[in-house]
C-alpha cells in the first residue's frame, strides 16, 4: 500500500508539473500575442498617419494645381489680348 501511494504521489506530481508546464506556455504564447497585436497597432498607426500625410499632400497638389491652372489661364487670356492688339 505503501508503494500505491508513492506511485500516485508521483503520478499527482507529474501531472502537476505537466500541468504548470503547459500554463506556462501558454501564458508566454499570450504575452507574445499581446506583443504581435501592439506591434501591428503601431505600424497601422504610423500607416494611417502616413496615409494622413498623404492626403493632405494631394490636397495641397490639387490647390497649387488649381492655382496653375488659374495663372495660365490669365497668362493665356493677356497672350489672346496682346495678339488682338498687333492684329490692330
């Protein structure tokens, strides 16, 4: 009997131990979830406010590009003007 429970003993304790093994494990898997997720967060963060960046870049273009668009349009308008004055 003795040896019974000796035997369960270490049975109680293997699986104690396989059991404390696995919690382990699993609670490292986690943390370096924990730290995948922060990670992509922080680079979706950095990509978002590029993409920020970005749209505020096209909108400056499409002003300056609109202004353009205005100044040829003048510089266009004195070209017709001054030709109509040498047609005189």
């Amino acid at each position: 009997m003795n040896d019974e429970a000796t035997y369960l003993k270490i049975i109680i304790l293997g699986v104690t131990l396989g059991l404390s093994i696995i919690a382990f494990l699993l609670k490292r898997a986690i943390s370096q979830q924990d730290k995948t997720i922060e990670s992509h967060g922080a680079a979706l963060a950095a990509l978002q406010l590029e993409q920020a960046r970005d749209r505020s870049s096209i909108n400056t273009l499409n002003e300056k590009f609109g202004e353009m668009k205005e100044y040829i349009k003048e510089i266009k308008d004195d070209v017709k003007q001054l030709l109509r004055q040498g047609n005189r």
